[in-house]
C-alpha cells in the first residue's frame, strides 16, 4: 500500500510528522532532540510514533534546558549529526537565545567556513488557540535581525512537509517556524512533487489592486481577506512569502509593481517587526510605482494580552480589510 | 519543624557559642570552610619532591611508567608554552595585538591535562588554553589571528580536534556534552575535554551541560581551571563550595588536583579520560592554580588583588617545582636547558615574525562565510559595498591620482 501512495491529505502537524519520519529513515545522522518528543510525541504530536520506530538514541527526550537542548545540538552537529530540535513553545526559546545566536549562527563564520551546523530549530509559534502566557508569540524579528540563521514559516500541509525535508537538508542553522494555531489544517502533499527553492515566496492568489504579504498563520487569514474584498469587487493579490530570512524581495516587488499598493500581514509586533523592513526596502526598490505608502497590520507593542482578549491584538479580518481600505484610498 | 531544624543545625556551630547573632554563624561558617579546605591531589611538592602516599595512588598509577624523557618533555612543553606566552604579551604591548589573555601560571595545568590527551579526542576550550593549544599542535601563530583582530578564529577545529576559542564563558561546555554525546553514539571510544573556570561555574550553561552529561552518560571530563579570579572576582564570590564538589549534586565524581603541578594534572586527567572511555561517564576536575598575571593586557590586577597573594603562588610555580624535580633525580643537564633556552628564544622569533608578517583581511571578508548554502541579502549587500569601494576607484583613476604621477 504504501509504495503506490504519492499523495496524501495530511493536517499540517502530521505532515511535519512525515517530513521528519522521511528523514529519520534517509540519513541515519538525523536526530530529534526535545522536551517530551520521545515517548508522548510532543505536546502537540508533531513526533508522535518516531521514538517508537527510531529508537530512544534519535529521537531524544531532553533534559527541561533549552540552552542545553541548542548547546548539546551544536556539538552533536560538529561530531557530523544533523539535529532537529524543538523549543516547545515560543515563548520558551529565549533560555537558549545565547546559544542560537551567540555560537550557532556564527560558527560557519568565525572557523572561515570550515566548520557547518545544519541544525534545525523547531518553534511552534503565535497565538489563537487560547493558551496561557508565552505560549502565543511571534519571535521571528529577534532572530530574523541575526546573520548566519535562516527563518522560514510554512503557511500550509505541503511546504510544512517540503520546506522541512529542504530545512534539514540546509547546511545552514534554519529556524522553523511552525504555525501552530494551522497545526490542525488539512492539505495536500504529494510526496514525489519537486518543491521549488525553500526560500523564494509564492503567489497563493493573483490580483491586481493591492498586494497582502504574509507567512504562516496570516496567509489563510490574507486569503480569506482577499476572498471578502473579492465581493467588495477588489481584487487582492496575497503572496506567502515562506521564508523571512533570506526574504524574496523580488517578489514582492513584482507584485507591488503590478498592484502598486502593499498592505503586509504579520501576528508578530509592528514595531521594528519584519513589516518595517519589508516597508522600507519595497519603499526603496518601487517608489515610483507605489501609489500608497506600505502598510502593516500586525500586534501591538504591548505584552501579547490574556487569551480572552487575543482577538483584539491579533491581526483579524476586519482589521486587515480596514488597512486594505486605507491603502486603496490613496 | 522549627525545633527539629534548629537540633539539626546545633552540632556545626563551634562549642560554647550561643544562638548568635547572625554576624557570629557567618563568622564560625567562614572559619569551619576555610579550615575545611580540602586536599588536593598532589604528585609533585612545590620543591619538587615526589608525594606517595595511599590518597594519591589511584591516580599516581597513571603516571608510574612516566620515563625521565616525558618528564623532560612535559617540562619543554611549560617553558616553551610561557616563552610564547610572553612574546603574545610582548606582541600586545608593541601594538601588533589589540589584546592578549595571558595563561602566565596555569601551564602545569594545561599542559598536564593535554599531554593525558589522544589525538582522537576533542578539546574545547576557552580563550586562554594556549598550553592546551600546543599540546594539540595547533601552530601557535594562528592563535594570534583573532588577537590581532585579523579573524576570529583562525584553524580548523577538525585539523587538530581542537575547537575554536569560546569567549562567552562556559557556552563550549554544552558543545563538549554534545559532542560526548555524539562519540557514545558512534561507538567510538574518544573521550572530549572542556576547559573553563571558575568563573564559568556560575553559568547556566555549565549546570546544563552538567545534567545533560550525566543523563546521558556523555564521555566528557570538565576541566575547571580555579585559577582564583574572574576579572576582579575572587572564587568567593562564584562558590560557597569548593568547585570540584559540585559532581556530586549531578551524580558523578569530581576530585581537586593540584593545578600546578603538572604531573598530577597529567595523572588524574587520564584517570579521568579513562572513565570517559570505559564507559563511566563525565568527571569534573578542579585544577586549582593561579593566575599570575592580568586577565587580560586591558586589566589592572592591582585594584583588586594584593601583591602578597601572587608571591604565595610563585613559590608554588609550576615550571621551577618540575625543574627542582628534573635536577635532584639527575634527568637532566645543562645543556638540557641551554638548548631548551635556545629553542625557546626561536619560538618567540618565529611567532613575532609570523604576526608581524599577517595580513589584514582583504574587505570583501566581511561578507565570507556568513553562511555555507549563502544568502540572498548578503550577496546584495556585499554587491552594493563592491559598487561603493569602486565609485572611489573610478574617481581616483579618471582624475587626481591619475594625473599626479603616483608610483
């Protein structure tokens, strides 16, 4: 049965499962290191069932000590392993902030390219399903901001399955964020598809009036706010960028030079969030064709709030609709 | 509660005092660990006299069958270590580096836990295990490269399994631990070494790497350098107990030695590597030492330290204990040491010439190796840095230079 399988509906939790199986069985120098990964599968299942079948010595229930599960993966990366290590939460990452970007994302440059750490951080991240304090947030910024990291954020099933499989192929330090609040959407995944490159973006809806940027957990909310707008009789395009770091500028500017408006879409704070940047190089690379200053629609510089108020804090329909109007107003 | 917990604490406090004040049990609390201070193991006495006795056999086992020529060459290793150690210091004061961690003191130290080395093992170190460097065969030259602020790191860890620097202290530990972990996986029987300090035994990160070796039975052995100061900071101010005995909260065996003594360094280093490699899991070793000079070029130990602490320590040096040793069993003559002088003055020569002879990075350096499958934004950035050095270029050749006549 399983060898006529090319393509399954998988929720996005379960294709990262896959992914990470596809590996464990590829290159016997693939480990899973986390808090509660082994025997429970994660606290959100993502690996469930791959101690079972790989053994308690790769699939790696860690002592509670971020910096200890990042630092002991970077020595196990430079005994020649490639680690697969997941924070638990987001807000949980910060103990092993130091580790991550003090020594894994300088390594490969400070030993002039002879040493490489392919390790893989998996964050789940954001907000929206009702969680207590630190468990909701949105990172990326802190670590997008760091050379030597590379950032991405599947916004679906296939690229969840895909851009780990390219993710743990990186020779690079990727950090992945995991949507969690999608963890449960289903999709897709051809198993014997060629994905294109992990870091360029994709138009997941072509239009012509403004262009709404995202990744992870707002592509299906810019999706649904084009599909509104599209009975307003305007006419959204909405670009998943997938990788925030590297991030497919040129892509951008393609579609804002067609759409000349830009309104981008992120749960993590506004404020010197991956928006700014976006903002500010879209600002230098299309200023003549833009007819509306870039906007962004994204958390407030304020403790992400009580799960009875994240609604409010989190970028919505409306909210985004709202800043659409904005920019079409110009 | 109260009553059984007051009962319990009675017999610690000295005989005839009253429930004191709290200055009187910080007073008798200060006394009972100074006068507790813990032995040590040592093989070799500050006069070079060899020390047998039934607490140090476990670990004088390990060095029975050391011949006069080792003893010879460990005694070469420690003064050519110090003679390159001065030159980098001399190197600084001239300005050729823009900063030098001296390891002026900790040679027996470094030199004793090296040589326990094979060359299958792994080091990590931190900034200062110069001696520890040598002992890898690390070219001592390329040591200076990250001094002289032209990389910052400049060999391949994998050359002579000796890492780069660490110089976020205690962070290479956990890479110690993982890379143990990832010897146990492979079936190999290496062992890793981590350095660090005193200081470092506050740090999370070596409290982590300390569970996670011990969960996982990692075949590591951290080395502790005490060399007495983090900066300005006395050991006090790390520990209310001496470091090595820290093991034992996470379960495995810790033991002091005498930092400064390089025969026992060696001994209780292979002891401890032998446990790594039978399977026994990680050993902390307390190396208590000294360090007799600044923590580094920037630092001026004299507002913190006084002058009688460091004469103390001279007398237990390292260097002079093996020499005393070396000459009363007859192992050497003078033309030992001529030699070992001369050998030692061509090092310095070398390493001077070397470092005056480095070239500074070519710019575009900045943009080498940012990341091994490379990165979009760095190769935009690095276009835009080109185009900017060539608008001078452009200048420079279509007018003034151009039409100076230069060389």
């Amino acid at each position: 049965m399983a060898e006529t399988v090319t393509s399954k509906n998988l929720a996005l939790a379960k294709a990262i499962n896959e992914s990470l199986r596809r590996a464990l069985e590829a290159d016997p120098k693939v480990l899973i290191m986390g808090e509660d990964v082994g025997k429970l599968g994660g606290v959100f299942r993502v690996t469930d069932g791959l101690q079972k079948d790989f053994g308690e010595s790769r699939v790696i229930d860690t002592p509670l000590a971020e910096s200890g599960i990042v630092g002991t993966a970077i020595g196990l990366a430079l005994r020649g392993y490639r680690p697969v290590v997941e924070i638990q939460f987001d807000g949980f990452v910060f103990p092993a902030y130091d580790q991550i970007v003090t020594q894994l994302a300088k390594m490969h440059a400070r030993s002039l390219g002879k040493v490489k750490l392919p390790v893989v951080v998996r964050i789940p991240y954001g907000g929206g399903i009702g969680a207590v304090e630190h468990h909701s947030e949105s990172p990326e910024a802190l670590f997008a901001h760091v050379s030597g990291l590379k950032i991405v954020s599947p916004s679906n099933a296939s690229d969840a399955y895909w851009m780990m499989q390219q993710a743990i192929q990186s020779d690079d330090p990727v950090i992945f964020f995991e949507p969690k609040r999608r963890y449960w959407d289903k999709g897709e995944v051809n198993f014997e598809a060629i994905p294109g490159p992990l870091h360029k973006a994709q138009v997941v809806r072509e239009g012509t009036d403004l262009t709404l940027v995202a990744y992870g957990p707002m592509v299906k909310l810019c999706q649904e706010v084009a599909a509104a707008a599209a009975e307003e009789g305007k006419n959204l395009e909405v670009l998943d960028l997938r990788s925030v770091s590297p991030m497919d500028f040129d892509a951008i500017q393609t579609s804002v030079e067609k759409t000349r408006r830009l309104v981008v879409v992120h749960e993590a704070p506004v404020f010197f969030g991956s928006g700014a940047e976006i903002a500010a190089r879209i600002t230098e690379r299309c200023f003549y064709h833009l007819e509306a200053p870039v906007l962004r629609v994204g958390g407030y510089h304020a403790p992400y709030p009580p799960a009875r108020l994240e609604e409010e804090y989190l970028p919505g329909l409306d909210r985004v609709l709202d800043a659409v109007d904005r920019a079409l107003a110009y | 509660m109260t009553v059984e917990s007051t009962a319990a604490r009675k017999p610690r406090r000295s005989a005839g005092s009253k429930a004191g004040t709290t200055g009187t049990e910080r007073t008798t609390r200060t006394t009972a660990r100074k006068s507790a201070e813990p032995e040590l193991v040592q093989l070799l006495t500050p006069e070079g006299k060899r020390v047998k006795n039934a607490k140090n056999a476990e670990y004088a086992k390990y060095v029975a069958g050391v011949t006069p020529e080792e003893l010879r060459g460990l005694y070469r290793d420690m003064v050519l270590t110090r003679r390159f150690d001065a030159e980098a210091t001399a190197l600084q004061r001239q300005g050729e580096l823009g900063l030098w961690a001296s390891l002026l003191g900790q040679e027996a130290a470094q030199i004793g836990s090296g040589r326990a080395l094979r060359d299958d093992d792994y080091v990590f170190p931190t900034y200062r295990e110069h001696g520890v460097a040598w002992c890898r065969g690390v070219d001592p030259a390329n040591l200076l490269g990250m001094f002289r602020g032209v990389n910052n790191g400049g060999w391949d860890p994998n050359g002579n399994n000796f890492h780069l620097y660490t110089i976020v202290i205690g962070s290479q530990t956990l890479h110690a631990t993982g890379y143990a972990m990832g010897v146990a996986k492979d079936g190999a029987d290496s062992a890793v070494i981590a350095y660090f300090g005193d200081g470092a035994s506050s740090q999370g990160d070596v409290a982590e790497s300390f569970t996670f070796s011990a969960v996982y039975n990692a075949p590591v052995v951290f080395f502790c350098q005490n060399n007495q100061w983090a900066i300005s900071e006395p050991t006090e101010k790390q520990t209310r107990v001496p470091l090595y005995q820290r093991a034992q909260g996470y379960g495995f065996p810790g033991v002091r030695v005498d930092g400064n003594d390089v025969l026992a360094c060696l001994a209780v280093t292979r002891w401890a590597l032998d446990r790594a490699r039978d399977g026994e899991g990680p050993t902390l070793v307390e190396a208590y030492t000294y360090r007799m000079g600044a923590h580094t070029t920037s630092d001026d130990p004299t507002k913190y330290r006084a002058d009688e602490e460091r004469e103390a320590w001279e007398a237990k040096d390292p260097i002079l204990r093996l020499r005393r040793h070396l000459e009363a069993s007859n192992h050497t003559d003078e033309g030992f040491f001529a030699e070992l002088e001369a050998e030692s003055e061509a090092l310095g020569r070398r390493v001077r010439e070397a470092v005056r002879a480095m070239p500074d990075p070519d710019r575009f350096a900045i943009f080498e190796n940012v990341y091994a499958d490379g990165h979009a934004l760095v190769d935009e950035e690095r276009a835009q840095f080109a185009a900017y050095q060539a608008s001078f270029a452009t200048e420079s050749e279509s007018g003034f230079v151009a039409g100076s006549g230069g060389n």
